[in-house]
C-alpha cells in the first residue's frame, strides 16, 4: 500500500478550453428577469459613483432596444475590455464599501439574459471607448474575440452618453418579445408590462438610494423619475421603530432593527396597496436583508416565523455589508441569500420577541369589540380552545326591541339573532382578510337604525349613571357610532337639546 502511494503518477495536459458559443449561451439562463437584471446594471453605475441613471426603452420598433446611461466615473479601454470579460473579478477579492458587484458577471449575465446583443459605450479621460457581444457572431466564430468599435459616435445609443460615464445598450431582444416576432402591438403591450414590473423592483430595490441618503441617486425611466418605496414606512409617524441591535461577526457587522408598520386604517389606501405590493401584505411580512443598502431579500421569514395575518404588519431590516457576501451564499442576481447560523440563532430571539408587537397592534383594535362598558353588537367567547362570535343580544338595541315585542315573539327574535351568529361565515372572511384585509368592511349603516342605536345608547348611558355633560365621550369611545360620528353627533345633539328643554 506504502509503495502505491508513494508512486508518482504519470500525467499529460490538454487544452480544454470551454466552447465559447456553449458557455455563453449557458450565463443567459442564470434565472434573471427584467428586473433583477436591470438592477444588476444599476449595481455597477452605483459602484462607478453615479448621481444620475437613465433608463430609455424603445418598443414599438421593428427592433426594440434598451438603453441604460449613468453618470459615473467611466471607464478607459483597458477597463472596458475587462469589464466586458467574463468572471472580470474575483469573488474572494476585497471591494469598495460601495462596490455592489461580487463575480464580475452581472453586467454580461444579466445582459444576455435578455438580449443577444450588449453593446457598452463610455467616456473617461474625454476619450470614447465603445465594445460589443454579439451572440450570433460568437456562435459562429465560436471564441472569445470582443468587437472594439472605433466610430462609437454612430452607434444607437451613444446620443445618451454624458459628459463623463457610460451607456450600455441591449439589442435583439428575444427573450423580453414574449414570444410575440410579428404582432408587434402585442409584443410592445407585453414588453411594456414587463418593464412596469420592473419599475416597481427598482423603486422598491434602491429606495434607500432614492430617498435622498448619502448617496443620493436619481433613476428614470423613458423621462420619468422613480419614487422610492420603502417598505419600512419609515417616515409614516405611526410606524413603531424598535433600538438597532448590532451583531458582531468576524467578516463584518450585521444590523438589526424592526419596524411594526401602521395598521391599515392609518394609512391612505393608495400607501397601504403600495407597501403591501401585488402580493399583499400577507407575503411582504418578514426580513427585509440590505446589502451596502441595496436590498436583497423582500420580505419572507426564511423558516424563522410562520406568515400570519396576526404578523404582517412586521418587517425587519437587517443590513450587512459586502464582506459576508461568501457567509451569505449571496448569488450572482443578488436576488436571494442564506442566513449564516451564527446569524439565523440571534434572529429567532429577536423575531419571537418582536412578532408579539404586530399582533398587539391588531389585537388593539379588536380590543374594543369586547369591552364591555362599551355595548359590543358582537361577543367574543373563548371556548374549549375555540374563539366563537355571538351578537350580544343585552346590547341597548337588541334588548330595546325585544322588550317591545309581544313575550311569545321574544325567543322567536333571540332565536334568529343566535341563527344570525351561527352562520357566520368564517371561511369566507378568513380568505377575504389573507387576500386583502382593507378592503374588507362593513355594510353601510341607515340613518334610522344609526339614530336608533344612538338613542339607545344615550338611554342606558344615563341610567347608568353617565352625566349628560359626559355623554358624548362615552358614546364617542364606541368604535361603531365614531365610524360614523358626524351623523351620530347630530342626532346626540338633538337628545341633548330635548333633555335640556324638559330640565
């Protein structure tokens, strides 16, 4: 056994260079969409000390291109040639505190994602420099030969170039036509569709770069500029922030803060649809992971929690910086990551504590419906486990008119009332309030039951031993009639008045 492992093998070499047609072919199908893939070209203009980013789209053309131009720090041939080269950097190699990149892939990846041909123009220096792959002549050529391109001034594109920065230009859009080669309204109305999806993305991505934090950057597209969304809601004064807890590791520091949004009646609709996205609520709940503030991962528990209606009003911001790229498997789209153990134990500690603040919030609001000195319409009973909604049939309404009614028509009334509790259909509202919650509401109220129950109210409340002066805080505080108080004060007005003249 010694004799065979000191042995000295006999080798030879070969050349076994890959085929370039084949592996390029191979980097389109590394899973980027539109929008990841847009945002992997931002990375680098943010990476290069862009202020400005423009994004020009043209769909409508036989051949439809894209266009994205930044004002950075642009790059000389020697730079563009490298830039252009597949696997440019090295992973393992120390970057920038804002450098957003990680493999030297994305520019070409994310570009031939969706286009067979990536034309790059930029001016550093005052010196233009201009490269392309065309896919189509790799595959015929088959080797690694890059097009430098001497006259950049005629090339589509080059109108957008600034006086320093670079444009890059995505030609032979196959894989954004869906499908559509010859019905080119349908193929624009889909390739618009796909480019409003990515808006969003972007909005939602750099938003922290957008909302005008050092460093402030601008991004727009076909002229218009994008609105940071922060799905933090962080300037929304009625979002709960908790202390920033940091995390000390060895490859860098983690940064930890919560954040329980609004509940839903705080917020305009157009705010709520907005944070909550085409999704809803339900599904953006969770960890919000930032990579040198660009965000990664929106929204998901990733194992630490479970997605409940009671939770969704809970977001949590972990910011790490790019030396834990490796501990957090970030992947070549910067679209997705992995919680390093050492991380994942810390987080289930703080999301336990803290998921408990979501449900307060909404706990807080159905508080109300059992409160007793408050006259609930409907009881909430916790039986063998079970929670079971009854009308209250003592409510001043209810017992009012039962009084009225003839004794052998009363538990004729009580009955159907108890029917009316049975029958509510739980599933239903389940669904509807995972689907959307606002807009789940109440059916409308007729001023003659509202005056109905005002008065009801009113009556108890003194017989109780509510002082008039004190009667319409009492009545105020009751969710139902300050739903709909500016009907409910008229009428307690006029109970006021009647009171007054018969004193």
């Amino acid at each position: 056994m010694d004799d065979i492992a000191s042995a000295k093998l006999v080798t030879r070499e070969v050349d076994a260079t890959p085929y370039a047609s084949a592996l390029i072919e191979g980097h389109r199908d590394f899973g980027y969409s539109l929008e990841t893939a847009l945002a992997d070209i931002i990375d680098n203009s943010i990476s290069a000390g862009a202020s400005q980013v423009h994004i020009v789209a043209e769909t409508t053309t036989d051949e439809p291109w894209i266009a994205v131009s930044d004002n950075g720090s642009g790059m000389t041939e020697t730079e563009l040639i490298d830039a252009m080269r597949l696997g440019s950097k090295n992973p393992t190699d120390k970057r920038a505190a804002r450098d957003l990149g990680r493999f030297g892939l994305g520019l070409k990846s994310a570009s031939f994602s969706q286009c067979r041909s990536l034309t790059v123009i930029t001016l550093k220096d005052d010196i233009t420099s201009c490269a392309r792959w065309d896919l189509d002549r790799i595959a015929k050529r088959n080797d690694w030969t890059l097009e430098l391109i001497d006259n950049a001034s005629d090339v589509l594109g080059h109108e957008f170039l600034s006086a320093k920065g670079t444009v890059v230009i995505w030609e032979k859009l196959d894989r954004l036509m869906g499908g559509y080669t010859h019905d080119l309204a349908k193929r624009a109305e889909h390739m618009n569709a796909e480019l409003a999806k990515a808006e969003r993305h972007l909005r939602l991505v750099f938003h922290r770069f957008l909302k005008g934090s050092r460093p402030k950057l601008e991004i727009s597209l076909n002229g218009r500029l994008l609105v940071p969304i922060d799905p933090m809601a962080s300037s929304h004064p009625s979002t709960q922030k908790a202390p920033e807890e940091t995390l000390l590791l060895r490859q860098g520091n983690v940064r930890i803060r919560c954040h329980t949004l609004p509940h839903h009646k705080k917020m305009t609709r157009e705010e709520w649809e907005e944070l909550g996205g085409p999704e809803g609520h339900l599904k953006s709940q969770g960890l919000y992971v930032y990579r040198e503030k660009r965000l990664i991962i929106a929204g998901g528990w990733l194992g630490l929690a479970r997605q409940t209606e009671l939770t969704k009003l809970c977001r949590i911001r972990i910011d790490i910086p790019n030396t834990m790229d490796s501990e957090w498997k970030i992947d070549v789209k910067k679209a997705s990551a992995q919680l390093p153990p050492v991380v994942r134990e810390r987080l289930k500690k703080v999301v336990e504590r803290f998921v408990g603040t979501s449900k307060r919030t909404y706990r807080g609001k159905g508080q109300k419906l059992v409160d007793e000195t408050r006259f609930p319409i409907w009881n909430r009973i916790q039986k063998d486990n079970q929670i079971v909604f009854r009308p209250n049939l003592d409510h001043p309404v209810f017992r009012e008119y039962a009084n009225q009614l003839p004794e052998d028509l009363r538990e004729g009334f009580e009955r159907c009332m108890r029917l009316v509790g049975s029958g509510l259909p739980i599933e239903t509202l389940h669904a509807e309030l995972v689907g959307n919650a606002a807009a789940v509401t109440a059916d409308e109220v007729e001023d003659a039951d509202l005056e109905r129950m005002v008065l009801a109210l009113a009556n108890v409340s003194l017989e109780n031993g509510v002082a008039p002066d004190n009667l319409r805080d009492t009545l105020q505080s009751h969710p139902f009639l300050r739903s709909h108080w500016n009907k409910a004060s008229e009428v307690l007005n006029k109970f006021l008045e009647e009171i007054t003249n018969e004193q």
